[in-house]
C-alpha cells in the first residue's frame, strides 16, 4: 500500500526482479529512461522491468497504489541510484 502527499517523489532507483504498480486513488508520474512520462489515473498500472532505473512522483492530489516487487531471495527490495 504506497501512498504519498501532493507532488510527493520518489528517488531513482532500480529493482533486481519486476514491479507492478497499480493506482487506486489521486494520480502519479513514472518516468522510464529513454521514454516519455507516463501519467498513471486510478485503475491504471504500469510494469518496470528488472534493472530499470526509474523514479515516481505523486499527482497534485497525492497517490494511493498498490505496488507490488517480485525480487530474488536475498537481493534488496530497492537499490537507490545517485
């Protein structure tokens, strides 16, 4: 259950295995490397491949979602990225 104030961020970052992010309420912005920003509404979800480095921020109302990570045992849930 991930949820964050009004324009609220999140730094880069990258996960070993994939996360699934699902938004429930608000909005958010995910920005890939390489792609335009996706803008997520409730009931919209997105897909980040393992190893890709990406950051988020919460919409102008804030964010409630539900995130999910399929990691390897014994790797971190999130490797920060300077």
């Amino acid at each position: 259950d991930l949820v964050m104030g009004p324009d609220g961020t999140i730094p880069a970052h990258y996960h070993h295995g994939e996360e699934f992010l699902y938004v429930i309420g608000g909005s958010a912005v995910v920005v890939l490397p390489g792609q335009p920003e996706v803008r997520l509404q409730p009931g919209q979800g997105i897909r980040i491949p393992p190893g890709t480095v990406h950051t988020g921020r919460a919409g102008p109302e804030g964010v409630r979602a539900v995130s999910t990570w399929v990691v390897p045992q014994g790797k971190p849930l999130r490797v920060p990225v300077p």
